[in-house]
C-alpha cells in the first residue's frame, strides 16, 4: 500500500490494474451479448414469456448460490485459478444456448452462468479493493463502474450484427468471456488476501433497516423484470428488429448509469427515503410514457430517462441500510442486501412475464408501477415511524458500496462506510 502512495495521475493509478479492468471489459461485453441475444433467441424458439422469466430467475438464484459458495472456491484454489475456472465454465454454458433447445437445459445454464459470474465478480472486484487506498478509491471504482456500462452497451450493439436465431451471436460472446481469462491469468499483480467468508443473516439486515431490505428486495423484482423481458418487449414493438430493442435497452442503462453518481451525492444532504420515494413516483409515471411511445422514434428518450430513475434506486436504499450498519457488519450487510436484491430479481422476471401475457408489452410497466406502488406505500409508511439517521452518521455515497459484489475486507471500506464516519 505505501509504494501507492503519491500516485494521483490517472495513469499511475490505473495502469497497474490495466489487466482487471480489460479482463472485465472482454467479460461485461460478452455478458451484453447475452443480455441482448438469449431473450430474443428464446422468443424465436417459442419458449413462452413465462419460461422466458424463468431464465431470469436461473440465473439471479445461481448468483446467490455463488455469493454463498464461490468464497470457498476462492480460499481453495486462489484468486487466479478460481477465475479461470469459472471463466470456462461461463464460456462454455453460453453454446449450450446455440445446440439444446430444451428450456429446463436453458434455466439450468442461467442458473451456472450467473453462479459463475458472481463468483469472477468477486474475484475481480476484491482485487481492485486490494489494490485501491483512500487516494485513488474514486477513480479506482469509477473507472470499473464506467467501463461496466460503457462495454454492457457495446456488447448489446454486437448482437445486433447477427441474426438472433443463429448460433453466432452466442458463439461472439463465448469468445469475448473466454478472453477476460488471459489478462488476469498473465498478470504479474499480486493477488489479494484471502476472502472472508460472510455470515447471511436477513433478520439482522431487517432490523437495522426494514424500509431499506425491503426496498432492495422490490427493486430486484423491478431490475429483474427489465433485464429479462425488456429485450422481447421492445423488439415486438420495433416489429422483430434486434436493433430496435438493442438501442432501447442501451438507452435505458445509460440512462442510469449517467444518473447513479448525481442520485447517490442527492441523497447524502437528504433523507435517502424521501429521494427513494420520490425516484419510484418517477419510475412508476415515465412507464407509462415508455407504454404510449412504444414502437416510435421517441421511444429511446422514454427509455433513457426511465433508466435514469428506476436503476439508480438499488445503490439509494442500500446506502439508507449502511446508515445504521455497525462499521464491523458493512462487509455482511453489503454482501447480504446483494443476495436480498438478486433473490427479488429471481421473482419479479416470471412474475412480470404473467403480466406480458396478459396485457402484452405494456404489461412489463404495469407490473413496474405495481412494485415501485407498493415499494412507496413501505417507504412512506417506515418514514412515519422512524425518523430519518443524525447527519453525523450518515455514510458517505461511494461506488465501492454500490458495486456487483463486494470486497471481503472491511479495512478497505472504512474510510466511506459505517456509523460515526461521514
């Protein structure tokens, strides 16, 4: 940590994890593919809306299932040998898509995929907290979080140069994960600590915060039910075209992801409930405009600023939840609100398929203003009971707290998170 010290150029600081940030470039972007291509692909091959959510439950309880168990892979084997492993088995699972055609082979495969990627997630990302130090925290976590969304929208644009039907759109993004394992396996960084196993306890997490568990879980059953279906909903209103649903999509993640930082330093100098409530009013109403415009040119706005105030919300009611989490707990409230979140996901992706099939693409906003209605309704009625945490305690928004899967080492989270540190 010492040798890091003075090192404030952006060059300095990023150049020694040049080959983290690549590995999750060639990752994310094969992740886009698939993101984009195996709604679609499934759609094509009939598999009903219901089944098609199902493939969002797979692979949002295979997450879970790997926040639980991967850590132990990792203490066996190593940050470097567990990578690649899970790395071949994430690239291997996307052709299975291209040759099986039955759907409990497809829910089984989500389940592996997302199993493996929180597992190299968490790899990755504890490396990056290893590495990172109070000095260069900011652009060590925001240059990861930028080329996160930057490449998700570059892999959704892949898929469109490909008929979704055919196996070469998944045969791209199998190439492009199975490239993530050359950089990190030719590294010459050191790797980090061990990772330190996490209790799971959501009844502690519930009563350090309900409003802020039980919006995490509702805002996974809303994430969920976009990042599943939203790629069959806008290719039917864009009369089948993958290009279409590929800008749709890409609109509504740069939407959020141009939001995120603004959002998160808002609701430092308020009270997060009255920000969380005020951005679920706005995700609720900016549906229904995405309903009326549907199929038009005006459609991507819709979806831009709809991105912008429905996939901020998680990182809002997670760090209400770190405002009266004990500094020694963070790294287990971090890690359980991500499990809470990913099991919501699992239940709201079939859940809005049921709406699809009943109301058609308009369902998916339906369903969306139902959940953000009922997270409201919660929010508002915690907000009469409990008031909101002493400005001294409240944490500090910062993007390590708010990443995919968090480092194991509470040390490198202090200087942000955890009562009594603004």
């Amino acid at each position: 940590m010492a040798e890091r010290q003075g090192q404030t150029g952006y060059r300095a600081v990023i150049l020694p994890i040049s080959a983290l940030l690549m590995a999750t470039a060639f990752l994310i972007m094969g992740s886009g593919v698939q993101v984009l291509a195996l709604p679609i692909r499934a759609e094509i091959l009939d598999f009903s809306n219901i089944t098609i959510g199902l493939l969002g439950t797979g692979y949002f309880a295979g997450f879970v299932v790997g926040c639980l168990f991967d850590p132990r892979i990792i203490r066996t084997a190593g940050h470097i040998r567990t990578f690649a492993a899970l790395v071949a088995v994430a690239s291997a699972v996307v052709l299975l898509h291209a040759i099986v055609r039955d759907p409990l082979i497809w829910i089984l495969c989500r389940f592996l995929t997302g199993l493996c990627f929180a597992g190299i997630s968490l790899v990755l990302e504890s490396w990056l907290h290893d590495y990172a130090d109070n000095t260069n925290r900011g652009v060590v976590m925001s240059t990861y979080v930028g080329i996160n969304l930057t490449v998700m929208t570059i892999g959704q644009m892949i898929a469109t140069g490909f008929e979704p039907s055919r196996f070469e759109a998944l045969a791209i993004s199998s190439i492009l994960v199975s490239f993530a394992a050359v950089p990190v396996a030719l590294t010459r960084s050191a790797q980090p600590a061990p990772v330190v196993e996490v209790r799971f306890r959501p009844r502690y997490l519930f009563k350090l915060s309900p409003a802020g568990f039980v919006g995490c879980f509702l805002i996974g059953m809303a994430h969920g039910a976009f990042w599943t279906m939203t790629p069959v909903v806008a290719r039917g209103a864009g009369g089948g075209d993958i290009g279409y649903a590929a800008w749709f999509m890409s609109a509504a993640v740069i939407g959020g992801a141009l939001a995120q930082a603004p959002l998160g330093k808002i609701s430092d100098r308020m009270d997060r409930r009255v920000l969380l409530v005020s951005i679920c009013v706005l995700s609720a109403i900016i549906g229904f405009f995405v309903i009326q415009m549907l199929g038009t040119q005006y459609a991507h706005w819709a979806a831009f600023f709809f991105g912008a105030v429905t996939l901020p919300a998680y990182a809002v009611a997670a760090a209400h939840v770190f405002d009266f989490t004990p500094k020694d707990d963070i790294v287990e409230a971090s890690s359980a609100l991500l499990m809470v979140n990913a099991a919501g996901s699992a239940i709201g992706a079939p859940l809005s398929a049921g709406f699809i099939d009943l109301m058609g693409g308009q369902g998916l906003y339906w369903f969306n203003a139902i959940v953000q209605a009922a997270l409201i309704g919660y929010v508002v009625w915690r907000m009469r009971i409990r008031e909101a945490p002493p400005e001294e305690i409240k944490v500090q928004y910062d993007f390590a707290a708010t990443s995919p899967v968090l480092s194991s080492s509470a040390t490198d989270l202090e200087h942000g998170i955890g009562n009594g540190r603004k």
